[in-house]
C-alpha cells in the first residue's frame, strides 16, 4: 500500500489549505490511514482520549481535525433547555 498523494487527500477533505495539505502528505500515510482519522474527525468521541493512537495516526487527527470544516451553525448542549428572560422563552 503507498503513501496518499496531495490529489488524494484534496478529494478526501475538499477544499483544504496547501499546508495542511502538504503536512498530511508529509505522514507517509497510506490512503486507509487518512479515511480511518477521518472517521475518527467524524465522531462526537473525545479527541484528547487519542493519547493512545500510533504517532502517525495522532498527527492525522490533528491535522484533519483543524482541516474538516464543523458544522453549520451554533452548537448547543445535548441537554439545552430555552431560558425564560420576561416572560418569554429565548435559547442562550
């Protein structure tokens, strides 16, 4: 299996800046490696909990993590609740 190429990490991701391009490029990583940290990206799972990932695949979170764009929108808790500011009922 070789290392992914700079075309290869661009369709994975998208539109990416050069240098995280380049530094993912820079791993050695193989195709299967980007795509599993991708998922990893992906997951609502603690990213910190990744101290037990291979260097290589740590440095690919990393990396991916700053380059994936987040979703659209604002993040709310999982257990947001409106608060009721002068009778009305507004989310904070």
């Amino acid at each position: 299996m070789g290392q992914v190429t700079e075309a290869e990490v661009a369709a994975a991701i998208g539109r990416v800046d050069e240098m995280i391009l380049r530094e993912v490029v820079r791993t050695q990583a193989s195709s299967g490696e980007v795509r599993q940290a991708l998922a990893l990206v992906g997951t609502p799972a603690d990213l910190s909990a990744g101290e037990t990932l291979p260097p290589r695949m740590q440095r690919l979170v990393d990396l991916l993590s700053v380059a994936v764009p987040e979703p659209v929108g604002p993040r709310r808790p999982q257990n947001h609740r409106p608060a009721q500011v002068g009778g009305q009922r507004r989310a904070i």
